[in-house]
C-alpha cells in the first residue's frame, strides 16, 4: 500500500477504555486523511491534518474523538471511552498535495478495532 | 451531500469474460478515483481521472470519466481471478477543496475459475 503504516492492525478495547491508532504517511508526504468502515458500509471520511494543523475535521464524531499529526511523529486518531459502535475499520491515507484539483491518496493497511 | 452509487453492488462471472461496473452520482466531482480492497487490506489506487470524457488503460482495465464529470466507468476485459476483489471509485469536490473522498459503495467481484 504504498508505504503508508499504520498500528496496531487489530485492537481490542473494553467498552469505556481509550483507543489510539499511529499513522505514518509515506516518505514525503505531510497531509494525513482518517476514514472509518464500519461493518456492511462504505469508507467515510472524518479528518484531514497537515504537520500540526487540523484543516478539515467535518467528518469527525463532536465527542471522544480526537486527532493530532505533531510536527515528530506519526498521525495519532485517539478515541476516548470507547462504545460497541466505535468498531470498525480505521484507515489512514497520506498524499503529496492537498486541498487542489490534482491529488491522490494513498491508504494504510488499516487497524481493526473491536470494542467488546 | 455527495453521493456515489455504485453498480452492480456484486458480481459473480466466469474467468475470460468482460465486465463494467458503473459509478454514478448528481454531484460534479473534480477528480474521481477508483480503487481496489482485498479484505482485511486498504484500498490500493488504481487510476485518477480528472476531466470530463478522459478514458485511461491500465492493462486490461479501462477508466472512463463522464463528460459531465457526474460518473464513470470500469471496464474489466477477459477476467482473471486475480481481479477478485471490491472496487471502490471515490470522488474529490472544489467544494471541500479536494481534501476529502467521498467513496461509493463498492461492487464486489468474484471471478471463477
């Protein structure tokens, strides 16, 4: 997948715990996507970050969720007190450009968390 | 809201034969993405198309964006069984400034042997 990593591929939290998942884009690349795919639908959107800016948070839940792509490291999604509907598939995409006509995205393996 | 049907959602066929699959939506897009998922993976680009009426190859398969850059196409030419997989087209608007996708629904293909 282009070099996009991401951990942990699969994550098993108690209800009411705290999740976070790591994103490292590909060399290069400073802008960061997070989508989720929950079970039977398709990709959605939640948050675009470039180095230490949030520049599009529209698709993101308004409570317990969070995320932050700090000027070292990776991109970090973080979800506070998880619930039963928190499980899903979490994909991070990175790509070269952003926010004009021309640009592609390339997506993680994914991490595949699992609230019990 | 933007919106990107996809169709046929599944499909079975025979290996050697052809096949389209169709990307549909009433929204215009500024580019449009197609990609495969094989399960448990991400999605793994396949091709960008970014002006109305561009058709582009990739081997046996052929992209084409709508002239209207509402829709598009997948045409797939005598099947492998390594094409197995979801397709999913994914589509970028001014309106956002491009930064997010919004995916379609993904058909689900399986070539047989």
């Amino acid at each position: 997948n282009a070099g996009v990593m991401q951990n942990p591929r699969h994550l098993v939290r108690r209800r009411g715990q705290e999740a976070r998942l790591r994103c490292s884009p590909m060399k290069g690349h400073s802008h960061v996507y997070w989508y989720r795919q929950l079970p039977e639908e398709g990709l959605k959107f939640m948050v675009y970050l470039q180095k230490e800016n949030i520049i599009d948070e529209s698709g993101m839940p308004k409570e317990r969720f969070s995320a932050e792509f700090p000027k070292e490291g990776p991109s970090i999604l973080r979800i506070q007190q998880v619930v039963r509907g928190d499980s899903a598939a979490y994909f991070c995409a990175s790509s070269l450009r952003g926010g004009g006509r021309h640009y592609e995205q390339y997506f993680g393996p994914g991490t595949r968390l699992t609230v019990t | 809201t933007q919106l990107l049907e996809q169709s046929p959602q599944f499909l079975s066929i025979q290996e050697g034969e052809n096949l389209t699959v169709y990307c549909n939506s009433s929204s215009v897009f500024s580019s449009l993405q197609w990609y495969r998922q094989e399960p448990g993976e991400g999605p793994v680009l396949l091709v960008t198309v970014v002006t109305g009426g561009e058709v582009k190859k990739l081997k046996r398969l052929t992209f084409q964006f709508g002239d209207a850059r509402k829709d598009s196409s997948l045409h797939i030419t005598a099947a492998q069984p390594g094409d197995t997989g979801l397709y999913l087209c994914a589509g970028a608007t001014k309106q956002t400034g491009a930064n997010n996708l919004f995916f379609g629904t993904g058909t689900r293909l399986t070539v047989i042997p």
